[in-house]
C-alpha cells in the first residue's frame, strides 16, 4: 500500500552493490518543501554516480514475487486498483496540504 518507495539508504546501497562509485544522493523538491519528514512525504531524489567497469552489473536481483505471465484474478486486480487509487491520492493531497502550511508557519520555522 506504501507504493514501495526504498529508503534513501536503499538507493545508495543498491548502486554501490550494482558497481558504481561516487554514489551520491540529492534530494529535490518544491520550494515550499522546508524538509521535515513528520508527515512521510519524500519529494523525491536524485542519485548520480559513476560506473568505472563495463559489462554486467554485480547485482544479484531476488525472484519476482509473482509470475506475471498468469491471468490475473479480476478480483485482485479490483482490490489492487482501489487501493492504489486511495494511496495515490495521498500524494495528491499532502502537497497541497504542505502548501496551505507553508503559507501559513512562519518561513524561519519547519513545517
């Protein structure tokens, strides 16, 4: 239900594992986005780094947790498309409550 959003640690230590060096990590957002994470909400991130060898990536990947070449149950597929309905209007609804705050709290303070 979380949208399986990593760790920011998660996107750094899967880089690292994949073969890359010099792996950093920028967190980006909208101006009114002040950084306290009370609420959950990452804006988002970038990840840069470099890969100095060629060829394939170290990574070992874990098996797919479901075989994707099955019909899917259209009762899961229901019970899967409200649920991620209800959890994506999360992320449309704390934006612009974050907003709404960020007009109000005084700009010296975190949201």
């Amino acid at each position: 239900m979380w949208m399986l959003f990593p760790k920011e640690e998660e996107y750094i230590e899967w880089f690292q594992k994949a073969g890359f060096q010099d792996v950093k990590l920028k967190r980006i957002g909208p101006k009114w986005y002040r950084g306290v994470r009370r609420h959950g909400l990452i804006m988002g991130c970038s990840v840069t780094s470099v890969k100095r060898a060629s060829g394939d990536s170290p990574l070992q990947l874990s098996p797919k947790a479901e075989d994707v070449e099955k019909p899917v149950n259209p009762f899961t597929f229901v019970v899967r498309f409200v649920i991620g309905t209800i959890c994506a209007s999360y992320y449309v609804l704390v934006p612009i409550y974050m907003w709404i705050k960020d007009q109000i709290v005084p700009k010296d303070q975190p949201i």
